[in-house]
C-alpha cells in the first residue's frame, strides 16, 4: 500500500532552515507543515513568519501554512494572507498542548468549545475560498472529547483531519490512545492523518499494521531527533547509510551556518543549537554522553570543536 509521509510542525523547530536542509540530504518527507502563525489579536504578521513561509524559501518543498487561534476574524485575516503569497491550503491548529496557549483557549484548550469551532469553520468555507485542513488532539482532558467534534468536522469540506492521538494535558508524556484514535476513525466520514510516537522504522510498521485504512502519516519530534526516519521507512530498512556521519555533518553544518547568519549574538545561536541537540544526540551511540558535552560547550569556540570531536568519535 502506498502512503504519504508528513512533517508535522514544531515551534522552534521546523522552520524554513530546518525542513530545506533536511530535504537536502535526507528527503523522505512528502508534505511539511509550517509553524503557526500566532496573532494575539493584533492583525499584523510578524516577520518571522512572513520569511518562514516565503515561496522562494520553500522553492523545493510542498509547505502547508498553520494557524493557531479562537478568533473568525483572525482565522480570515490568515487566510487572506497565505492565498496572498501563493499557499490554497491553511491548516488550523487544535493540538498545541503548551498551557500558555491552552489556557487562552487555543490549540488543544479549544477542542471543547464546540460552538466556537463550529462558528470558524463556518465562516471560513463561507467567506473565503481556502481549503481547510485541521490538526488536533484526541481532547485536552480526556479522549472522549474530540467525539463532540467530529459530527461538526463532518458538516464542512474539510480536506483532512490529523489527529496526534494524545490529550493536551499530556503534554508529550505518557503513551498514545491507540483505542481512541480507532473511535475517531470510526466516527467521522473525513479523511484522518495519523500523528504520534513515530519514532522508528519497526514504530512505523506497528502502526500500519494497527491502522490499515490510514495511508498518510505524520512525524513530528521523531523527525527532528533523526532526520534519516523518512527516507528510512520509505525503503524499507532499518540500515542508516554507509556515510551516515557526513550526511549528518552537512545538514548540521547548513543549519548552523543558517542560524549563524539569521540569530544575533553568541547566546542565541547556542541555545537554538543546544535544543536541537536534545533531538540529535538520539542517533549517536552515547546520546546521554553527547548531550551532556554539548550543553558544557558555552562559546561558539567550544561547541564548534565538540561537535568535531562528537562527529569524528561516531564515524
């Protein structure tokens, strides 16, 4: 059967920079989803994320925009937006589990507020022509509350619903729900995406073979912590390739030169690289020991020569 492999969105993570360099020298991943746009009741973009979602710095991806809000007017003010710069799709996003978005009654804080969402939902398919896509969790509370949703979901054309088959007040602790993720796939007549605990190529198999009727599906954290994963399961193999070492080198090499240039100062650059290390250091054989050298490195001098020295251990 084949299938259809999505990159889901990561604050902080899987911007622009990100998900070229990991379509460089990895591919694998079909469709990416952008970050959300988050207005906080100001219409205005920011221009952080006007340059996340730029065509000519997605030139040879297909991206998908994000939005995050409890608001019509915010909701049509993004959609305008994106149509402007090129995009047909805006995903809508009923998953962040964060508590400073959940308790603004965004993301997964929203998914109880049936009326709010059934009212977005119209006004989007009435007054604007872009197609709606939705990203969710199972609830915030429990994983009975998305089954509120899905009989307002199916009053819509919406194109998919992706469903990461947690709670918000979860966070990322604690297993998924395959059970309730089986629920919404019988209760709802849309087109589901799977979405969670990706994080392997045997992962992957467990999950086809739990969910047969799923064709698309969506890695969010296991993407950034190996970017190999994609290409992996699309072949087939649990074998990292010959020059595992020098692809990684390259792509960590184009981030951090991307970030050298985009983030002002020492201490900015550090951090960015210090939380993609929480991720990277999974794919060395010591990820404990990696990390811990990683977070020890606090000048551009030191975390460059620790990386060298990380990297020449591993080949």
């Amino acid at each position: 059967m084949s299938f259809t492999l999505l990159s889901s969105p990561l604050q902080g993570f899987t911007d622009f920079r990100f998900r070229n360099a990991q379509n460089k020298y990895f591919g694998g991943i079909d469709t990416f989803y952008s970050p959300y746009i988050r207005l906080n009741g100001k219409l205005v973009i920011k221009s952080s994320y006007e340059r996340d979602l730029l065509l000519e710095n997605n030139n040879t991806l297909e991206v998908i925009p994000q939005v995050i809000t409890n608001d019509a007017e915010e909701f049509l003010f993004v959609s305008k937006y994106v149509r402007e710069l090129g995009y047909k799709e805006l995903n809508w996003n009923l998953g962040c589990p964060y508590p400073m978005v959940t308790k603004s009654g965004m993301g997964s804080g929203l998914i109880k507020n049936t009326e709010q969402i059934n009212n977005i939902l119209d006004r989007a398919h009435s007054e604007t022509d872009i197609i709606v896509s939705m990203k969710m969790r199972l609830g915030y509370d429990t994983t009975e509350e998305i089954l509120d949703v899905l009989p307002i979901l199916d009053r819509y054309p919406i194109k998919n619903i992706a469903i990461h088959a947690r709670i918000g007040k979860q966070l990322y602790k604690g297993g998924v729900h395959l059970d309730a993720f089986q629920q919404c796939i019988d209760n709802t007549k849309h087109k589901l995406y799977y979405n969670g605990d990706i994080t392997s190529v045997a992962k992957f198999h467990e999950m086809q073979e739990r969910f047969p009727s799923i064709d698309h599906w969506m890695i969010g954290r296991g993407l950034i912590a190996d970017p190999f994963l994609p290409s992996m399961i699309k072949n087939n193999t649990t074998e990292y390739p010959k020059n595992k070492m020098e692809l990684f080198s390259a792509f960590h090499d184009t981030l951090y030169e991307g970030y050298s240039e985009s983030l002002s100062g020492q201490t900015h650059i550090l951090l960015k690289m210090h939380h993609l290390w929480e991720y990277f250091s999974v794919i060395f054989s010591n990820p404990h020991k990696v990390h811990k050298n990683i977070k020890k490195a606090k000048s551009i001098r030191n975390y460059e020569a620790t990386v060298k020295e990380i990297i020449a251990k591993e080949k």
